[in-house]
C-alpha cells in the first residue's frame, strides 16, 4: 500500500472514542473557564515548580490563552494524522509488510497524545482555578501521574507494540 492511500484508511473505533474523549476535555474546558473567570481574583498562579507549588503569578486573561494554545494543540494534532505517513519517523525500519500497521501505531499514538494533552490542560486549568480561589495549594502530586499515565504511558505502549511488527 502507498503511503498516500495509508491516510485513507478509516479511524479506528478506538481512535474516534480517543478523539471524542479530547472533543469533550476541550469543550468542558473552554466551560469551566467561562464558568470560573467572572469569579476569579486579578492575579492567578500561572506558573507551578516541580513540587507543585505556585511560583509565578499573572493575569487572569492568561486562562484564556492557555486555552487558546489548548485548541491550537487540538488543531495540530488533527492535523498532523493528515499530512502524509510517509512523513511519520518510525521508530523500526518501515517494509511493505509492516508499512500498514506501523502507520495505524503512529496515527493511533497522535490520537491517544491529543487525548492525553486535552485532559492534562483542562487538570492544569482546574488546578489554577482552585488555587486562585484559594481551594487548592497548588498542582499537587497527582500532576505527576497524569502526566505519566496521560504523555509517556502511550509511548511507551506504541513504542513496544512497534517493535512486533519490525
């Protein structure tokens, strides 16, 4: 199979359940801050340290520029499962036998990252939001294991599933 007929191949229902789930994190994102922003003081904390704490403060505004580089990030990750997958870099050396599966693993990956990414930002938002009102002190340890579970977890499965299909 060509590489331009590779990106006709239909969304799995796993990768259109992936891409509703980020749908949803962003929408219930750009809801929270409309909910919050009226309420919240002039200065937020938009800046945490590795442990979790506030150490830079800011507008409120930045709320809504987080999320316009959340819907950017949207975007992107969109569109970079059409521009080609003959212009992915493949961890395992692409054959006429793997040249199909291996591109399913990456597409598959974008949308797990984009999924992950729609939900960590909304955590982060949260977390600003509870902070700023004075609930929260800060992003708390749980920020780690998002990260973790929600960024390196899906690559490190696509990165093993790859090698199955050298």
């Amino acid at each position: 199979m060509k590489p331009s007929n590779l990106n006709k191949l239909p969304l799995s229902n796993t990768e259109q359940l992936l891409h509703l789930a980020a749908l949803i994190g962003l929408g219930i994102h750009g809801v929270i801050i409309a909910m919050y922003y009226p309420g919240l003081p002039d200065r937020i904390p938009i800046h945490f340290g590795l442990d979790g704490q506030p150490d830079g403060w800011g507008d409120k505004w930045t709320l809504l520029l987080l999320l316009g580089v959340t819907v950017g990030m949207f975007a992107l990750m969109k569109f970079i499962t059409t521009i080609g997958a003959d212009k992915y870099n493949y961890p395992v050396t692409i054959t006429p036998q793997n040249r199909e599966k291996q591109y399913l693993l990456s597409r598959q990956l974008i949308f797990m990252m984009n999924a992950g990414m729609m939900v960590l930002f909304l955590l982060i938002t949260w977390a600003i939001i509870q902070t700023a009102k004075g609930n929260w002190n800060g992003l708390g340890h749980w920020f780690w294991i998002a990260l973790v579970v929600l960024v390196f977890a899906p690559i490190g499965y696509t990165l093993i599933e790859s090698q199955k299909y050298k």
